[in-house]
C-alpha cells in the first residue's frame, strides 16, 4: 500500500496529467476551427476523428471494468492533435512530423494489441510471441491504413475533390511502415508494466 506522500504525489501526476490531456484536445479543436476557417474537408473530418479517438478511453471505461491511466488518454489525444496538425500543413512541409505522427499512432495500435495478447484467457495466441504478435498486428493494420490513403487519395483525384488523406508515394509508404513498427518496439520494451492496468484475468 502506498504512504500518505506517495498517494499525494500520483494524484498530482494525475491532475498534472488531466491538464495535459483537455490542453491536446483543446487543441484538436483549434485545429477543427482552422479547417473550418479555410473551408478544408480533409482537416475537418480528420479532427473528428482525431477528436472521436482521443474520446475512445472514456466510452471504454464507460462499457467496461477498464480504468486508464491519465497519461494514457494523452497519449491518444497526442497522437490526434499531431495528425489533426500535420493536416494544416505539417505533413508537406516539415519533414519528420509524418515520422513522430506514425510512431504516435503505432504505438497505439501496438498498445491495443498488446492488451488484447496479455487479456486472451482462452490462449488462442499461443502460436505466437507477444513481439511477434504485437509487430504483426501494428504492420498488418499499418498496410491496411495506406491501401486506404492510396484509394482515397485516388478517388479523390478521379471525382475531382481534394482527397481526405493523402499519399506520397512508395518511399514514404515504406518509411510509414517504418516508424510503425517503431512504435510497435517501444510497446514491445516499456508496455508491460505501462500497460498493466488494461490487461485483464488472462495476463500474461
């Protein structure tokens, strides 16, 4: 059991933390208002969902026993506002902020995958390694995100309207994927005990 001191300081940490995380929303939704602004769809509709995805922890904990941890709903909330950013200009212009924007959102899909290998009280991942498992899952969702920036990138250009996402070719597609995985591996070395808190009666 923690002392008196210790309890004081992780409800610091979390309050700290709370402030962070309506600070990155705050700012999903200034970028929401610029896309407004310039009449953009394609930043409209991705702070949306970049608004919707950073939402996701409290209508999980909403439906489930599951309880997050405050600087794990802003890691989400970064991971939005980053790519909501990018949108307004970012992505073409500065040229790491797709590789910190791809390490974000993969550490994510790594996280849930994570969870979802630790949680399988049935053991019907057992064929696979929690690393192999993890980076499988984060490629596998990573391919499936550029097909779909790539057809609607396509779609768009073909009807005439500015697409929704965009694509830059085979090289950035492959350094995509790169900076994926790396945020697979990050999951793979810190999200045990990151991560405990999520993982349910079947962990591992």
């Amino acid at each position: 059991m923690a002392s008196p001191p210790e309890r004081a300081r992780r409800s610091t940490d979390a309050d700290r933390w709370r402030v962070v995380n309506r600070l990155l929303q705050a700012g999903i939704v200034a970028g929401l208002a610029a896309g407004i602004r310039r009449r953009d769809p394609s930043v409209v509709v991705n702070a949306l969902l970049s608004l919707a995805f950073a939402s996701l922890p409290g209508h999980v904990e909403r439906w489930t026993d599951v309880r997050f941890r405050p600087w794990q709903r802003g890691w989400l909330s970064l991971s939005g506002l980053v790519h909501t950013l990018g949108m307004l200009g970012p992505y073409d212009h500065v040229w790491w902020w797709d590789d910190v924007a791809h390490t974000l959102s993969g550490g994510v899909v790594a996280g849930a995958a994570d969870v979802l290998y630790r949680s399988d009280a049935d053991g019907r991942y057992t064929e696979c390694s929690r690393p192999a498992f993890i980076a499988g899952v984060t490629l596998g969702f990573g391919v499936v995100w550029e097909l779909l920036e790539y057809l609607v990138h396509a779609l768009g250009d073909r009807i005439g309207v500015e697409p929704m996402l965009v694509t830059y070719g085979w090289r950035d597609t492959l350094g995509d994927l790169v900076f994926d995985l790396l945020g697979a591996a990050l999951v793979v070395r810190f999200g045990r005990a990151a991560l405990s808190n999520l993982v349910g009666d079947g962990q591992r």
